[in-house]
C-alpha cells in the first residue's frame, strides 16, 4: 500500500465514523443528564429514511438533515414525556420505539428504494488543504466530518467548561441536590433529551445523504446499537466518544479493505469485526477481572490503566426524579 492508498484508507475511517460521532454526542450528553434513549437503532433508520425523502422532495439536502432532526426529536420527546410525566420505563419505551421506526422505516421507504438524491458533498479548505498528508487526511473532507469534530470540541467545552453543563451534569450525577440549588431537574432533561435526539436524527441522515447515498431496508440497521456501545465505552465523556467511533470506523473500513484483498473468504465474516470488536471492548470496560488483570502488571500501570478502562455511569442514569 503506497502513501495515497493509505491516506485515502485514513480518510475513509475518519468518514466513516463521523455520523457516528453525532450520534455519540447526541446520546451522551442525554445520558449525561439522566436520560436513556435506547430507541437510536430504528431513530437513525427513520431519520435516514425521512432525511433522503425530504432532500429527494425538495431537491434540498439541508431540507433533508431538518427532517431528520426532527424524527429525532420526537422520538426522544416520546421517550421524556413517558418517563418523566407518565412514570414508564425509559428501557421499555426505548425498545418499542426502535421497533416502531424500524418498521416505519421499511413501510414509508419503499417506493424510494435505491433512487439517486441530492447529497452532501466535499469542502476543501483553503490553504490548510495543502499541508503535507493532513491537507488531504483532515481538510479535505465531506461536511459531515467537519460538523462531527465541531460538535464533538464544542459538547467537550459545554459540558466541562459553562454553567449550563455543570447543571446538566448535576441533573444526571444528583438531581435531588440540583433541584434543592434551584435547577428545574425536569425540564433540563426534556431539553436534552431532546437536543441529543435530535442529534441523533442528523446522524441518520448523514448516512444517507452523505456517507451510504440513498435509501434502502435496514440502511443503518445495528449503527444505533454501535452508538450505545461506544457512549459506554467512551465513559460517558465527548472526547473518548469520539475515539471509539474512529474505532468503530476503522474496524468498518478495515473489513471493506480484507474484503478487497481475500474475495474468497465470505462477506459475512469481514462484516462480524466490528461486533466482535465491540463486545471485545465492552468486556474490556465492564467487568471485574479487568481489576485482576491490571493488579498483575507492575504498579506503574495501575492508575493508567484504572482511568482509562474502569467507566461509571451517571449515578442517575435512568432513575426517575420526584419533587419532594
């Protein structure tokens, strides 16, 4: 492999983990303020979906990521407003919603099946496109990767550098002294419920008008799972987020890649890699002989390896709050 092959590889990575990335973001700083939306596996399908039919409709891609954003949007107010205001399980609301826009999907979908639709193409920054291998690694990219990496330094910044961060961590960590400081618990996380899944609705779309061009059943089938993972594995924080979906992007081209090369060898198994690799790294974060594993290694690796490996959830993840 020559140098352009392999920046081109790079590149593909980077690309494919971008929508990723959004929806990482999308879901973290929901989780961050207490909030499980487990239904981003059919959210991303119908926001795909409906992205590519409104920017095909309307001959407007930008159209088509609103659309999409709110298909997220709603499917995480359904969420908030079951929870918070009916008092029914964040999980089981999450897992028929995911049913439901898979489903939906496939249903409102098929008469768009594979037709050629705007897309969202290239941006070569000027100047910085000509440096040396990172001109054409990093700033010469499709849009979608440049909102990726602007989203995920600003939700870094809003969550651990501004007050509206701090109280949405609160509301997640203790919502019960939050709300005693005066913080609306409630209202903060339908906001942010909402915002991540909006978020996530962009992500379905990127898919669609930007990375995997078109429409077809099950276009993003299993990404939204992919997502949950990797916010788990990121600890709940923007920047590792980020990096376990260039993970997941750099497993994803590197089966592209075997795949290319052993033609023999079955699609099916190149295609299980990065599953394999993410139960591999859910193991790796969740489970107590982790702590085992670490203490056999010479002292110097213990406190490295603790921060990077052991991942706690919000303490409120999940739990519903009530005003005492």
């Amino acid at each position: 492999m020559n140098n352009s092959e392999l920046i081109a590889v790079l590149a593909s990575i980077l690309l494919q983990a971008s929508p990723l990335m959004i929806a990482v973001m999308g879901e973290t700083i929901s989780e961050r303020a207490g909030m499980i939306n487990l239904s981003l596996d059919g959210t991303m399908l119908l926001s795909a979906m409906a992205g590519f039919i409104a920017a095909y409709e309307t001959g407007n891609v930008w159209l088509g990521f609103l659309a999409a954003m709110i298909v997220g949007a709603f499917f995480a107010l359904i969420i908030a407003f079951g929870t918070i205001n009916l008092k029914q399980s964040q999980v089981a609301i999450g897992f028929v919603l995911t049913i439901l826009g898979d489903d939906l999907s496939a249903f409102l979908g098929q008469n768009y099946t594979r037709l050629p639709g705007p897309t969202l193409g290239r941006y070569s920054v000027p100047i910085l496109r000509d440096i040396p291998i990172l001109g054409d690694l990093l700033f010469n990219q499709n849009v979608v990767f440049y909102i990726a990496v602007l989203l995920t330094i600003f939700v870094w910044w809003f969550l651990n550098k501004t007050q509206p961060g701090l109280q949405l961590r609160s509301v997640g960590e203790r919502p019960e002294a939050a709300f005693a400081r005066g913080v609306n618990v409630n209202l903060i996380r339908y906001a942010y419920s909402i915002a991540g899944g909006a978020l996530v609705g962009f992500a379905g779309a990127a898919y669609s008008l930007a990375i995997k061009i078109g429409w077809s059943e099950g276009h993003t089938r299993g990404i939204g799972w992919i997502a949950l993972a990797i916010v788990i594995f990121g600890g709940w924080a923007p920047i590792r987020g980020a990096f376990g979906a260039i993970l997941f992007g750099a497993t994803k081209t590197l089966a592209t890649v075997l795949q290319s090369k052993f033609p023999e060898v079955s699609v099916v198994a190149f295609n299980a890699i990065p599953w394999i690799l993410m139960i591999f790294v859910l193991l790796l974060v969740s489970n107590e002989w982790v702590e085992d594993m670490i203490l056999k290694l010479p002292k110097r690796f213990h406190r490295p390896l603790r921060k990077f490996l052991r991942v706690s959830p919000p303490l409120a993840l999940g739990e519903e709050f009530e005003k005492k």
